[in-house]
C-alpha cells in the first residue's frame, strides 16, 4: 500500500508502489499484404508467426491468431467479415472464425507454400497459389476443392476473382509475367495475356466489367478487354507499380479537383518513387498527386541521402466505407488517404523498431516523441496511435530531449549533427527550425535547458562536450532552419559521452561516460567542478535530482548510485537488477527512482529506505529509454522489442480496494460465524468456498462428521451444495487427503462424490485429470495402512480370546474363595521387570500358574491396555515403585457389582493377597526372559508365535484385578 510522505513545504506525498500497464505502443506488421474487414472496421495484419487483428480507428490490437513454430505465407478475409484464412510455412490452409479465435477447419492443399490467396464477391469461393505452380479453388462452405487449375510457370504471385459473380472467371499471374484467365465453368485458362516483361502486381477492373487493367514493375498499366483477351492500350508511370487501383465512378465525384470525362476510367498507382498519383486511363495524364512520403520531397536535401526503399508503397488499396484510399509502405507504415482532398489523415507504424529514447511533449503531454533505430524521429498521438514522422536527419537517431513546455525537442544522429523541432500549435505537428554542424562523431546525448528553452547541450563519442545558443530561433524563417553555433566546447571524458543533464536551475551540466566516471560542470563557462568515481563500468545514464542537490548514475556494474554535489561523494547505491542499468529518472517529487535495465525490468525504488516496491515485467529485451509524465502518473518505457509500455500509477486504486477487500473479508467472516452459531453447514461451507479457505471448510466438515451424526447425515448435507460448490471442495480434498488426519473427512468426501455424479458428468469438472492424479496415490497409501490396521486388530482379537480361556483353565476351585456366602474375586498383577522390545509377559495366578502371552516388537503397550479393558481388569492401587504409571483414565471403570480393588477387607486374614493363605504375597504378571521361564502346565499355557511388547517408556509395575 502506498506510504505518504510530508514534502519540506507541507505536502503529503504518496509514494508509487503499483502501476499498470495501460497503454502499449507495439509491432504489429512486419510484411505482407495488409487486408481490411468488410466494413473497414478492423485491419488484419502478418507480424511473424501470427496475425494481428486490430482497429482502424485507434490501431488497438483487438485480437491475435498465433500459432507455435510457424511462419504466416499469405491470408484472406471473407467480404462479409465472417471467416478469415491463412496459410502457413508447414503447408497447412487454416479456416479461422476471427471473432471468436476459433480454428474451424485445417486442411493441406498444396505441396508448395501457399504465396497468394482471395475471396470472391460471394465469400464462398477461396483460390489459393502456391510455388508449386498450382492453383486451387475452394468452397468454404462445403469445404472440398472444386478446381484445380494447372499451366502456370513457377510461383504463382497474384490471384484475384471477377468481381461480378455472374462471370464465373479468375484472373492469375506467375512469374513469366503472363496474365491467364480462368473460366471456372470449363476449368480451363481461355485468355494467356502477354504483354508485360516484369512482374506483375496488380489488377483492377472497369466499373462495366469489360476491362481489365494490370500494372507492374515495368512501369506501365496495360489495358485489356477481356472479351476478346487484347492489349486496348498502354499507360506509361515512369515508376514501377506496387499498387494500383480503379476508382469507382461514385468517389470521383467527392474528390475535389479530379477532372475526368464520365466515360473515363481514373486509377491511383503508387510505386518506387513514394508518390500516390491517380491517372487518367484515356489520356494517360495524371490527374492529381497525393503528399509524398515524408523525407521524400525534392526540398528535403537530407531526404536524398536516406535509403530510398524507405519511401517505396508495397500496396495500395481503396475502402469505401473508410471513403479513401490506404497505401502500406516498405518500412511498414499504413496510411490513410480520405476526405475531397484526399489528405493524409492517419499514419499507423507497424514496425516501430528498436526504441532508443523517448520523451513526452505537446500540449497535456498528449504526444511522445520517439527515436528509433532508424533516421526518422517518430511523433505518437497517445490516445488515437496517430503518428508523424520527422525526417532530415542523415543518420539513426540516437538521442532526443524536450524543452520544459513540450513545444520543442532536441535529437541528436550519427550523422554528427543536432536538430531542434517546433510544435506548430494549430496544426499539432512539428517542423524543422535549427541545425547544428560541428561534432566529429555521433552524437549520443542531448539535454534541452529546464527554465527558458533557450540552449541545448550536446554530448557526443568524440568525448567533447558542446553548448548550443538559439534565442532567437522561434523568429527565424521555418522554410529555412536556423544554423546552430557552439558556445564553447570542452573535451570532457576519455571515453564516449552517454548521458548528459542540466540542473533544474540552468547553472549545472552532468555527463556521464564509458570512462566509468560523471562529471559536474560549470553551465555558463563549461568549467569543471568536480568529477564522481564509484563506478566499475561504463556510466550509462546521469540525472538531476528536480528537489536535492544530489545526481543519479546507472551504470554497467548493475548498480544506481546517489551522489551528493557538495562533496562529491556517494551517498546510496540501490542493488537489484541483474544486468546493467540503462536508465534512471526522479519520481515523486524526488522521493522514488524509477530505472530500467537489460534484463528487461523497471523496478521503482524509494531513496529513504533503499527498497525496491515495484517490478514491472513486461518487455523481453533490453529497455533503453524511460521518461515520466509531469505529474507523476504514467511512466513510458521502451526498449529493444519494439515496445512502448505506458504504465499508470494505480497505487491509490489499489490502496482503495485492498481497504475494500479486507472490510468485505470480515463482514463475510463475521457472517460465517454468525452461520456456525447457527448450525447451518450448508450455507456456511458455500460462503467458506467462496471465500477459498480450504482449512475453514475441513473445520467445518470435520465438526459435522464428529458430532454424532451419521455417515448419511453428512452426505445430505453434501447435497444441497451446488455443483460448482462441490467442484471446488473436490479440488480441496487433493490437499486434504495428503494428511492421515484429514483421510476420514477427505474420503467420506469422496464416497459421497463418487456416488452422487456418474462419470460422464465427473469428466466434465474443472482440472478433472489433475485432481484424480492427486488423489491416486495417497488413496492407495491410506488403504494400504488400513489394511496393516485390520491385521493388527485380528491378531489382538485372537489374543484377547486365547487369554479368555486360560483364565478359565487357572481359575481356583469355588470353595476357596468363598467369605461369608461370597465369592471373593481372584487378584492377579502386572509388572514389567525388564526394558527392551522381545520380552515375555508371564499371567502368575493365585496358584502361581504362569500363563505365557508372547510379545510382539510392532505392538504397542496401548494394544495390552485394551485387552485388559475388554477382559474387565481394573488397575490396582498404585505401588510406593517409583516406576508405577497412573490408571489409565480412558480405561472402562471395574463392575460395580464387585468389591472395589481398593475397598475390599481381608477377611480371610491372609494379608489382601484373596488366596487364603495368610501369607500377603502379591502375584504378579511378570516379564521374564524366556530362559528363565518355567513350564506351565498343559491347561494354563498358551501357544503364540507373535510377541507382545511395551515400550520402553510403558515398563513399569502396574496392578490389576480381575473381576
């Protein structure tokens, strides 16, 4: 629960403790052709081994269609949005129903990967080519191969319907660069179109139906009518087409500034150059060209020096309901073309890459900036994923920072130069407006001031340290950027420069090295104060405390260290991640450090105590940047997964509900209570299961079989539970069943389960397999035990009835025992003489007629002590013997008809001894060795071939009367 700290100025402070994953920035495209539902409302997308499904309105990732150790080759979604097909590396055509994430079918139809699938108009038909040069059709429906067409040369790249389901025609291209057309009614390819000398990579139809288009890398769209299978004419690009499609008559007429005749068929290309252009087919003109790919345009000198496949469209498609059209670029970005003007509105990444460093900017903070690993700075909308690319940078991206309103950032490249972006604040995008020239190296860290905005700092690995002046850069003119000048520069380490901070004042800079060292500097001279040792590897991160005059370090050795300014000396060092620790910031009014590591983690530590209170694991790889917001309530964090994690303080949501939990947990015990009280089992072991205490209800059940009721009182009470009641307390007795005092209990449970539900109805519980696998061997264990058990008690019934006549046989005639009319009854004693397992115990009689019973190593004295209960022997006044044991207060008491053991006179004057003799001597059952024994006589004897033994804290002198 979260702890609140009083601040200096008064203000109590909760301390972070939890947070959530709320939001996550994530790959979610890696290649392929990108498809669209039925109604536009969700996109489906190849990201390695699975397919993400997710929304156009927000890019959310709604659902994912994954499987183990397989790779997507190609997909297709049903017009009406119902199924969706893909094909797998292992050969295998899988049907899937999307909404549900259910596999319904899963069939192999090629021996080839399959490269190229589509729908017809009608969703029935699915056709499918393959590298084995063949092409198959399927009826989804009634699932069987209606078609398999043959003729095609090598890979089959492109199938695609006639989207008039009257003409039942397929249009296929492989890689000959021929186009053949299908008729599905005679299973024969009627028209071979040549005319291409490259690859082609799309079709498109005329509004009739009567022409086909077909463009591809030989940059020209050619014309066909397909009645006649002839080439009508040739449009010339100038660029190879990746995607082309014809505009529908009713969406020309929405966009503004399209001037075509009516009978004139208008297509959009989109190619190598990274330029959407829609052309007239009848004049070959072009009619109207989209905003080019960023760092594409011909202003853009910087543009030039990038890798020109970046800005290449992949495909191009047309959406009705979106009302534009979509184009997929080579690095992975869908974007979005709607409105009359056909203006870009949206731009999803799908690869965002290996995240490097990123701040939150903007108005509200609704931006982030990332830099990834690529020469183009990326600009995220937190809420719709909506993202702007800045490009001009020569190099990838390394480090980036924002001013303290978030209206400008910093980046710093390989390329060895520093640029400074401005947000535009009605537009909400960012331009270019200074540069700064003068690093001999990558620059590595950059740090924007904290108060004015009006310098930068920049570190670099050619170890100098750079102060750059732009006062007056908002005023310069934004179609030219500014021209950057270095203050001052000081060569500041050995080795490269990682980090660099500036104090929340302005007056201070930290750097942090590979040299293993950090160093205080002097902001308006570049001076050095002073320089922090400590560390045993490379110094990955510095940062100013925003209340202390202290600085964090991380560092490669895995350690974060809290240096103060004023001595220079360290004053905390935090241990906890594994491996290097990347990144470091202030939280909580400087209370908390949150960090991030390569082992994937950020922890939360709070500097009074020392203590980590928070691990978030969520990313795999290494995370390179972390920032938090300025009010403390999200941390973002990326790393080398291409993730970007926003995580939500939910300490008080948390504390709220741990409060509410705990005031329900003693309403409901309270109520339990007040249940037992009661008597009401029933209701009382529901509300214990629902409440997951599996002692509580072994209490209860225990009380309920012990009471006095029957076996048949405690399985009605069993059933009025519910069946899901029952469920959990058969997973309870897994547990139970493993302790030999719970078998009763956990058993009796089980015979009522057992005979309660058939076993079709048992297969069907939760975890079935695992509860009956838990209750095998220990059921067995207890069975076994029992049985032992069942043995013994045979073995001591036989005894009790062997020494039942001997004491028959030994028995003295009547006349000697007679006072008064009365039978005096016979006194014999127990005395246990010797110590050890093997003893005998010899019965002596009034006759001295010894009666030999043999004692046995596995029985216990407690088993004698019962013979002797049964045989109604009652235990004599103890003896002045020190070893003598108490009576035993669980033994039956004597019959009450007879003369106590204790109370009886000595009226026949022979000393209390009842043999008439006078002489007082005391017989005794004494175990002796079985040398010393004598012979009994033949009616006294008793053959046994077990031995009966005490134990050797049992052997003592114990007196007992028989009755």
């Amino acid at each position: 629960m979260g702890k609140g700290i009083k601040t200096a100025s008064g203000e109590i402070v909760t301390l972070k403790t939890n947070y959530k994953a709320e939001a996550k920035i994530e790959a979610f495209y890696t290649g392929g052709r990108v498809e669209f539902s039925g109604d536009d409302s969700h996109m489906f997308c190849t990201c390695g081994s699975a397919v993400q499904i997710l929304t156009t309105e927000d890019g959310h990732v709604e659902r994912t269609i994954a499987e183990e150790e397989d790779q997507v080759t190609s997909l297709a979604v049903s017009g009406d949005s119902q199924i969706v097909v893909v094909a797998w590396r292992s050969l295998l055509l899988k049907q899937y129903e999307w909404q549900k994430g259910a596999c319904t079918r899963s069939w192999k139809g090629h021996i080839g990967p399959v490269m190229s699938m589509a729908f017809d108009s009608t969703s029935t038909l699915l056709a499918t080519g393959a590298t084995d040069s063949v092409i198959k059709v399927w009826d989804c429906i009634k699932n069987y191969c209606t078609h398999n067409l043959r003729g095609s040369v090598g890979v089959v790249s492109l199938v695609q319907f006639h989207p008039d389901p009257s003409q039942l025609k397929m249009f296929s291209c492989s890689m000959d660069c021929a186009i053949r057309v299908w008729d599905l009614q005679k299973s024969c390819c009627i028209h071979l179109l040549s005319g291409h000398v490259s690859a082609v990579t799309s079709f498109g139809f005329s509004p009739d139906g009567h022409t086909l288009l077909t463009g591809g890398r030989d940059k020209v769209i050619l014309v066909w009518d397909l009645t006649t299978g002839r080439n009508k004419g040739t449009v010339t690009v100038f660029e190879g087409i990746e995607g082309m499609v014809v505009i529908p008559n009713d969406a020309r007429q929405t966009i503004k500034g399209l001037a075509a005749s009516p009978g004139d068929i208008v297509v959009a290309t989109a190619g190598d150059k990274g330029l959407i252009r829609l052309w007239s087919v009848a004049s070959g003109q072009v009619l109207k060209t989209l905003e080019p790919l960023a760092g594409h345009a011909p202003s853009s000198p910087a543009g030039q020096a990038e890798d020109k496949a970046s800005h290449t469209y992949v495909s191009l498609q047309y959406r009705p309901t979106i009302g534009g059209l979509v184009g997929v670029t080579y690095d992975h970005n869908i974007l979005f073309y709607t409105g009359e003007d056909l203006k870009r509105t949206k731009q999803f990444i799908g690869y965002p890459d290996e995240v490097l460093d990123l701040r939150l900017v903007g108005e509200g903070q609704g931006l982030l900036a990332v830099a990834t690993n690529s020469e183009q700075v990326k600009v995220f909308d937190r809420k719709t994923k909506n993202c702007q690319i800045l490009t001009g940078h020569g190099g990838i991206v390394l480090s980036l920072d924002a001013s303290h309103d978030g209206n400008m950032i910093v980046t710093g490249s390989k390329d060895n130069t520093i640029r400074v972006w401005q947000l535009d604040p009605v537009i909400k995008c960012f331009s270019l407006v200074g540069v700064g020239t003068g690093h001999t190296q990558s620059v590595g860290a950059v740090a924007f001031s904290r108060v004015k905005g009006t310098f930068v700092i920049s570190g670099s690995q050619d170890q100098t340290l750079k102060l750059w002046n732009f006062k007056n850069i908002q005023s310069s003119d934004k179609d030219e950027p500014l021209k950057l000048t270095a203050k001052y520069t000081q060569l500041a380490h050995e080795k490269d420069i990682n980090s660099v901070d500036i104090s929340p004042n302005d007056k201070l800079v930290v750097t942090g090295s590979q040299d293993k060292t950090a160093k205080l500097w002097q902001r308006s001279d570049g001076s050095l104060l002073g320089t922090f040792k400590g560390h045993r590897r490379g110094v990955w991160s510095v940062k100013f405390s925003p209340v202390d005059q202290c600085i964090a370090t991380t560092s490669g050795d895995s350690t974060i260290k809290l240096w103060a300014i004023a001595d220079f000396s360290c004053v905390k060092t935090f241990e906890g991640h594994t491996s290097s620790v990347l990144r470091a910031i202030f939280i909580t009014r400087g209370m908390q450090i949150a960090s991030s590591g390569s082992d994937g983690l950020v922890k939360v530590w709070t500097i009074k105590t020392n203590e980590c209170v928070a691990t978030l694991d969520l990313h795999t790889e290494k995370i390179w940047a972390l920032t938090g917001s300025l009010d403390d309530q999200w941390l973002l964090s990326g790393g080398a997964d291409s993730l970007i994690c926003q995580w939500k303080d939910v300490t008080a949501e948390v504390e709220a509900q741990e409060v509410e939990a705990q005031e329900e947990l003693v309403l409901r015990e309270q109520e339990l209570s007040n249940l037992l009280l009661k008597k009401d089992y029933v209701n009382a072991v529901g509300l214990a299961i629902s409440l997951n205490q599996p002692f509580r209800v072994l209490t209860i059940l225990t009380d309920l079989l012990n009471e006095g009721g029957t076996e048949g009182d405690f399985s009605k009470t069993l059933c009025l539970l519910r069946e899901d009641q029952m469920q959990a307390i058969l997973k309870f007795i897994v547990k139970w069943n493993m302790n030999a005092k719970n078998t009763r209990v956990a058993q009796t449970v089980l015979k009522h389960v057992l005979c309660r539900y058939p076993p079709e109805v048992l297969a069907k519980f939760e975890g079935i397999q695992q509860t009956v696998e838990g209750l095998v061997p220990y059921t067995e264990r207890h069975f076994q035990r029992l049985s032992r058990l069942q043995q013994l008690a045979t073995f001591v019934d036989y005894t009790w009835q062997r020494m039942r006549i001997c004491s028959e046989v030994s028995a003295v005639p009547d006349e000697a025992h007679h006072f008064n009319g009365e039978s005096q009854p016979q006194a014999c004693y127990c005395q246990s003489k010797g110590e050890g397992c093997g003893q005998a115990l010899t019965l002596v009689n009034t006759d001295n007629t010894q009666l030999k019973v043999a004692a046995d190593a596995d029985i216990s004295l407690g088993y004698m002590e019962d013979i002797v209960s049964h045989v109604g022997l009652c235990p004599e006044t103890e003896t002045h013997d020190t070893n003598a044991l108490s009576c035993d207060t669980n033994t039956p008491p004597c019959d009450t008809n007879a003369p106590s053991c204790d109370d009886h006179d000595d009226t026949n004057g022979d000393g209390g001894d009842g043999d008439g003799d006078g002489d007082g001597e005391q017989i005794e059952l004494v175990p002796s060795r079985r040398s010393s024994r004598k012979k009994p006589s033949s009616r006294s004897s008793v053959s046994s071939k077990r031995q009966l033994t005490e134990p050797k804290s049992q052997s003592s002198r114990r007196a007992i009367k028989t009755k």
